[in-house]
C-alpha cells in the first residue's frame, strides 16, 4: 500500500502536473466535459480499462455530459502517489 501524501506534496502536484484536479474531502476531484453523452461514455469506458489496469478504481459519476472523477486510496485514507498516477492517466484519457 502506499503511503499518504502531505498536503505540501499534494499541492506541489496539483501546481505542477494537475491543474485542472483539486482537493475535495480528501480526494482529487476533476470534472471533464464532452460534446456528447456517447462521447462521456467512452472516455468513461477509456478510464475505466485503465483502472482496471492498474488495480485502481475511481469513483466516475455521469450526469448527462459532464463526468466527474474522484480518486482516491480508500485503504491509505487519502491520497498517494498511486492516486496522482491515476490522475494523470485521466487527463491523458481526456485529453
């Protein structure tokens, strides 16, 4: 398992690599919007092959054209470094 982050090294991050997630609850949360529903699906679809993957699952919540994803490490209570690889991953998924 992998070790919590702190706050400066989460930050750090988010400045560096991530700008467009931010902290919400103890999780990274970033919503992406698509043209369409279909176009939602298939980056959800994308992501989820990915996590699959990796053995690490975000949360994805669909609301008509709008996904909103939320990682985080539910066994470490928070987020790691496995999380801001998943992140990453997701950004490149939606491009």
């Amino acid at each position: 398992m992998s070790e919590l982050l702190t706050d400066d090294q989460i930050d750090l991050a988010l400045r560096d690599h991530l700008p467009e997630w931010k902290v919400v609850d103890n999780e990274l949360v970033r919503s992406v919007k698509r043209d369409t529903f279909l176009d939602g699906i298939r980056l959800v679809a994308t992501v989820g092959q990915l996590a699959e993957s990796m053995n690490h699952h975000p949360d994805m919540d669909i609301r008509y054209t709008t996904i909103t994803f939320r990682v985080s490490s539910h066994e470490a209570g928070g987020i790691t470094d496995d999380d801001l690889v998943l992140a990453r991953h997701i950004d490149t998924a939606a491009g």
